[in-house]
C-alpha cells in the first residue's frame, strides 16, 4: 500500500512509518519533527512565529498540497493535524479526500470530542480540565483552551470531520472512550507502538541512590501535573537525600531524552491519564519503573489481568509518596518490578503488534468499502 502518515505526537507516525516501511509500504511521514523531539521525516512541515513565518508556513502547505495524491491511504495525527485555523484545515482536508483513497485518523491528543467528554462530568472520574465537576488548576489558569476547543467552528470542523473519516484508531483508551458512541465499528483500540530494538531492556541497578525523573516539555506541566510531581520528587530527595536523587530535564531532543531515561530508575509521568503514554511506555521498555496512569479502564482495554508495573497516578489518590517511598526502600523489589515494566510493553506496545493491528483495520475498512 501507499500510506501518507500526516502530522506525528510524541514518536507516534514516526515509529509505525519505519515499521511500515519494513513491511514493504510505500511510505512517506511529513510532520513538524515533534518540534523539541527533533524526529526523523521524509517531508518537514514546520511553523515558526510571528505573522511572516505564518505565511510562509501556509505557502508550503498549498505547493505541497499537489505532491499528496495517490496514496491508499491518508492517516492524520489529530484533526489539527496542520498548524491551520479550522476553515483552513477544512480546505486542505477536502483536497486530501479527493486526491487519495481513504482517511484515517490516530486519535492522539485533544480535540474539541474529547474535551467535551472530559467536561460532561460523566464521562471521566478526571482530566486535565476537571477534577469530578471541579475546574483543575490547569483549566482555571488556561480557560483560553478549553474556549478554544468549544468554539462553535472548531466543534464543528471536528464533527465534520470525525463523520467523514473512514476509520480511525485510538492510541489510548480514554481516547476510546470518548470517541466510540461518534465512530463506532470504524474506530479501532490500537494502543501505543514502542520499538523495543530502539529502546533495550537492562536490569535496574538502584546503585547508592535512586533517581526519580521528572521529564518536562514547557507550555505542558500543569495539564500533564509534572510541576506537582517534580515537587514531589524534590520533597523524596530532601527527606532522603543519601538514597534519592531528583532529575529534572526539559525540551530535550529525542535522541537525547532516550539516554536520561535509560539512566533513571523511577520516572514521574504524568497525573492526569488514566494510561501510561510513550514517555511512560518508553521507560518501561528499557526496564524502568513508570509512575503514570493506571486506572482499571486501561487494564480492561488492554486486556491485562496478570502484570502490574506502573505506580498508579492520579489526582484522586494520596499515598503515591509513600509507596515510592516503600518502593525505593526495596531494591529487590525495584528490580521485579523493571523487568516486568518490561514484559508488559512486549505484551501489549511491541511495535510489529501495534503495527499489525493499525494493518488490519485499514484492510477491513478498505474492504467493506
């Protein structure tokens, strides 16, 4: 097949398009490089600032409108998958549609569907933006995102869109969740692809001190929680400090980061999530321990019922300090925990199983078509 990964989050396209490529496809991958990430892609598609750079940004994206046609299929990251108001978005993916076979969409990240659920109060215990019925921190301080997503054009684009989709997969289950009484038997759960070559397992060794990483992408530490989990991660360190070191690092390159991450032994995710996403997943896939989301839909939707490695975050519980605490105290059990971090990603994240599912649902849906 020709496929046309179009927009990329967090090593997502990046990683199924080489896997892709593997497979035989023709492949091409354009994105913004995950800006900090700085990944690999076939065509860069990056929007600096400022009223200049916005013009020279939609330039590119109408002369390289006419190279994306005959593609089997047309999978986008999100429905802001270009850096475009909705009008414009709208254009663009009306060309897309009539110059290729089929549309799919990688649910990853918000869009204006998932932030209604997260603020029906229904359909989430939490959120970023709500906490039960109760406004987070991150929302009381940005209302100009959650506005931005419930404005009547961009809700609009949204629905149209998601109508004329011929499928779509959901990375996590709470994108699932929210997406499937709009997409039904056209949305697929994938989960997230990990390329375990890239990331090799090795046993923890706690050493004479254990290192708690918090990881941090600037504009994103209060909807991910990272500024609550680095104080937390201070605090351990102070109370401990012969046995516990805090890292905290910031905007790193991927190549980069991938070393940081082999060198902790506990990286602190994220709060908010009720599943552990590719910084989590990745740590876990060299051995390490995860403290992210681990609520009981994320183990029923993938399946689980034996391995529990991840330290289960959430804005609702109130011992994690303590069982970090417990944890670090317990080498062996440190380590037990690493290499079934491990195992869990192989079970459920290994890229060629991601793979393999994102493969059969455009089969099937191209199929029935």
């Amino acid at each position: 097949m020709r496929i046309l990964f179009l927009g990329d989050y967090s090593n997502l396209h990046t990683t199924l398009a080489g896997e892709m490529r593997r497979r035989g496809h023709d492949v091409t991958l354009v994105s913004d490089r995950c800006n900090h990430m700085n990944l690999d892609c076939d065509i860069p598609l990056i929007r600096g600032e400022g009223y200049l750079n916005s013009a020279r940004y939609l330039t590119r994206v109408f002369t390289l409108m006419p190279r994306l046609k005959g593609y089997d299929v047309v999978q986008i990251v999100n429905p802001h998958f270009l850096h475009l108001r909705p009008g414009k978005l709208q254009y663009f993916l009306n060309r897309l549609r009539r110059q290729n076979g089929s549309l799919f969409l990688s649910l990853a990240g918000d869009d204006s569907i998932f932030v209604e659920r997260c603020l029906d109060g229904k359909t989430f215990r939490f959120s970023e933006y709500r906490i039960g019925d109760q406004p987070t921190e991150y929302a009381l301080r940005h209302r100009e995102m959650e506005r931005g997503y419930m404005l009547p054009e961009v809700r609009d684009y949204t629905r149209r869109l998601y109508d004329s989709l011929d499928g779509a997969m959901a990375v996590l289950p709470e994108y699932h969740i929210a997406a499937v009484p709009l997409l039904g038997e056209r949305l697929c759960f994938t989960n997230l692809p990990v390329n375990l070559t890239e990331l090799p397992y090795t046993p923890i060794d706690p050493g004479r001190k254990v290192r708690l990483l918090v990881g941090q992408r600037s504009g994103y530490e209060l909807s991910k929680g990272t500024d609550i989990l680095l104080e937390m991660a201070k605090q351990i360190e102070r109370e401990n400090p012969e046995r516990v070191e805090a890292v905290n690092v910031r905007d790193l390159p991927w190549s980069e980061y991938k070393t940081i991450l082999a060198g902790s032994h506990i990286n602190l995710d994220q709060l908010y999530s009720y599943s552990p996403a590719m910084n989590a997943l990745s740590s876990m896939a060299l051995g390490r321990i995860a403290a992210s989301g681990a609520e009981p839909e994320f183990y029923a939707m993938t399946g689980e019922t034996e391995l529990r490695p991840i330290i289960a975050l959430s804005p609702l519980r109130e011992d994690t300090k303590e069982e970090i605490l417990k944890l670090i105290a317990d080498p062996a059990r440190m380590a037990s925990m690493g290499e079934t971090s491990r195992r869990f990603v192989e079970r459920h994240n290994a890229l060629e199983k991601v793979a393999d599912r994102y493969e059969k649902h455009w089969i099937r849906i191209l199929e029935q078509r």
